[in-house]
C-alpha cells in the first residue's frame, strides 16, 4: 500500500512539473513574438509644405490625380525641389472620396487663379505604382488653399 501512494506522488509531482514547463515555454513564445514588431522601427518621413503657383493642367485618371505647377516654392524651411519636379499627385486607389476633395481644390485653384500649399515628402518616389514618375512628379499628402 505505501508503494502506491509513493507512486502516486511522484507521478503528480511530474505532472505539476510538466504544466508549469509548457507554462513557462508559452508564455516566453508569446514574449517573444510579441517583441520582434517593436524592434524593426521604420525611419520617419520628413513632409513639407510647398506652394504651387501657377497651378494648371488638372486631371483625372483611374489610378490618380495630379496637378501640373508652373513653379513651386518651398514654405517654412522645406528643401528646394528640384527643377523638374513640377508635377504633384495623389492616387484614388486607396480613397477615391478623398482624391475628390483634392481634385476640387486643385478645380478651384486653377479657376480662381489662387496659390495651393501642398504637403509632400520630396524624397517620397512611391508614387510610380500609380502613373506619378519619379523624375518629375510627388505624391501629395494633404494640400491646402490659400
């Protein structure tokens, strides 16, 4: 009889035993994968206000919008852009209801004659997956009338 309860023991002590090590291994897999999102950080994008004056050329296509300006001046200590950069747009993929609001402002600019400020990265050449070429055209973050 003492050789059963003795048995008996020493199987729940490696049970109890085997709980807490599965315990402890999923609560370090957890720790782990929860971990490794915060280590590869993405550098911030450094965005600008430019004026586009002379704005005109305004168009719609499937994938975007843009605006052709005659020139651009940077606003607040923004970089200079290059030269040839002279065309801004931004894609109606993601939100059409909002590459509208822009297409209305740009509408506006153009028949009133008025100056747009237009907030953009001029580093930021993604916008070569919707028709905006590298070489001369920004995809726009926000843009605003003045």
């Amino acid at each position: 009889m003492r050789r059963f309860s003795t048995r008996s023991s020493l199987r729940l002590l490696l049970e109890v035993f085997l709980i807490f090590a599965i315990l402890a291994a999923v609560l370090l897999f957890n720790l782990n994968t929860k971990a490794a999102p915060n280590q590869a950080n993405e550098a911030p994008t450094a965005s600008y206000w430019y004026q586009c004056n002379g704005p005109n050329h305004v168009a719609a296509f499937v994938e975007r919008v843009h605006i052709f300006c005659t020139t651009t001046t940077p606003v607040l200590g923004a970089p200079i852009l290059d030269a040839g950069i002279l065309w801004f747009s931004v894609a109606t993929a993601q939100d059409s209801a909002g590459a509208s609001r822009f297409l209305s402002l740009f509408q506006t600019s153009v028949i009133t004659g008025k100056p747009i400020w237009l907030l953009l990265d001029p580093n930021d050449t993604s916008g070569n997956s919707f028709g905006c070429g590298s070489a001369n055209c920004r995809r726009i973050i926000a843009v605003e009338m003045r």
